[in-house]
C-alpha cells in the first residue's frame, strides 16, 4: 500500500512542475508592474517610496491575477485537460485528466477569482474553461468544479457561496456527468447541486439545499431540503406523489 502511493504521489511531480510554470508565467506582469513601481519611487523621500512600494505591490496582485486567468484557460485549451464523462476507478488516467482540469480551475479560484466575484470577469473566466453560459447569467459563487461539464441557461441565477460540481463518488468509483441548469431558474444561496442533475427552465433551488445526483426538476419547480425534494411553491412544503401537499406529521 505505502508503495502504491509514493508511485502515485512521484506521478503528480510533473504535474506540480507544470502549476509552477504556469503560475510563473502569470507572475511575469506583476514583476514588470512592481519593478517600475520601484523605478518611479527612486528619486522620492522614504514615505514616498514606501507608499509606491505599497500601490506596486497592490497592482501588481492584480496584474497577476488577470493574467492567470487567462493563462490558465490557455493552458487547459493546449493541453486539452478538460473534464468529460466518466464511470470508474480513482486511479487511473482518465481521472488524472479530472484531477488536472480540476486543479488547473482551482490555481485561480484559491488565489484570484474571489476578488472578481459577482463581476463578468467571472464569467468570462468560466467560459474560457469551457462552461457554457447564456446571457444576463448572475454567478456569486466560486465553489465551481468541471466547468466543461456545466451548462447555464439565459438569466439564470446563482446565489453567494452555491457549490456546481459535475461529479460525484459512488460505491467506490468517480463518477463525472452533465449538469444542466435551464433558462430563468435560481439555485439559492450555498445550494448545493452535484453532478447529473438537470434543472428545468425557471425552477427554483432554495438556499441551503443539496440536489442528489440523477434528479431532475421540471420547469417551474421548486425544490428544497437535503436532499431536495419538490415543494408547492407557495406553502414550501414537500409534494406526496400525487403532487399534493404532504401533511405534517
């Protein structure tokens, strides 16, 4: 056992090799924005420079992070480290490929994207890692995995902190499958909605909810709870399979 994991741990060397070069490369801006920060503050008293050390430092973060998100998405389109559906083991190549599109996305949302969230650079950022999206789409979250797995609807809306993830874990296997969120629906804020799930056109999610794998809501649904259960819209209540209102117990 503890030799089938130092292999697999000497396995992901190359890969912390390509995360260095690509964060490198996205660090180029902000070397060259703090070194002529540093330039410009030669000539001035201390607090001068201190205070142009201070805004180069700041703008070359941003330099940075504007850059890596165009790196990355680059990087992914080279290499083609796209999540795509798949049933099977943890180990093995096609879910290395996950693991690599995956943390890829994740090398910006750790450092970055939080500070660009609600805005539409998030969502140009997602598109370039191959999510679909339609217009006038409100993303306030950055829990986003598989993003080539995901498509969003026109007008859709997703609340502060919800989780989209196109895969899931099941009687030892990973599983990675569609998610497909419809026209005008809203996923509540920190929902939860994990992989094969289909969303109908202006469904409703509410806040805190978890969407089980294989569930589909119909257009114009609302469904809440964990897992999340269909409710009459107006008494948010669940719906028995006549779709009546259940009775409290």
């Amino acid at each position: 056992m503890l030799l089938k994991l130092f292999v697999q741990g000497l396995a992901l060397l190359p890969l912390a090799a390509i995360f260095i070069a690509l964060l490198g490369t996205a660090l180029v801006p902000a070397v060259g924005v703090f070194r002529g920060a540093a330039q410009l503050a030669q000539d001035l008293p201390l607090w001068g420079q201190y205070f142009s050390y201070g805004v180069g430092i700041a703008a070359a973060f941003f330099a940075y992070g504007f850059s890596l998100m165009l790196v990355i998405p680059a990087a992914c389109f080279v290499l083609r480290a796209y999540a795509r559906e798949y049933r099977g083991p943890y180990f093995s190549a096609e879910a290395l490929r996950w693991y690599f599109s995956n943390a890829l996305l994740y090398l910006v949302r750790y450092t970055f994207l939080e500070f660009v969230t609600p805005t539409p650079f998030g969502n140009i950022f997602y598109k370039l890692m191959g999510m679909k999206i339609g217009d006038g789409v409100f993303i306030n979250t950055t829990h986003i995995s598989d993003p080539a797995m995901i498509e969003i609807g026109d007008h859709v809306t997703v609340g502060g902190s919800a989780v989209l993830v196109a895969h899931y874990a099941q009687s030892g296997y990973l599983i990675v499958a569609p998610v497909s969120v419809g026209k005008g629906a809203t996923i509540g804020l920190r929902a939860t909605v994990m992989g094969d799930v289909v969303i109908g056109a202006g469904a409703r999610v509410l806040p805190n909810s978890v969407v089980l794998p294989k569930t589909r809501i119909a257009a114009g649904e609302t469904w809440g709870g964990v897992p999340a259960v269909k409710l009459d819209p107006d008494s948010l209540r669940p719906l028995d399979a006549a779709g009546k209102t259940a009775r409290r117990k």
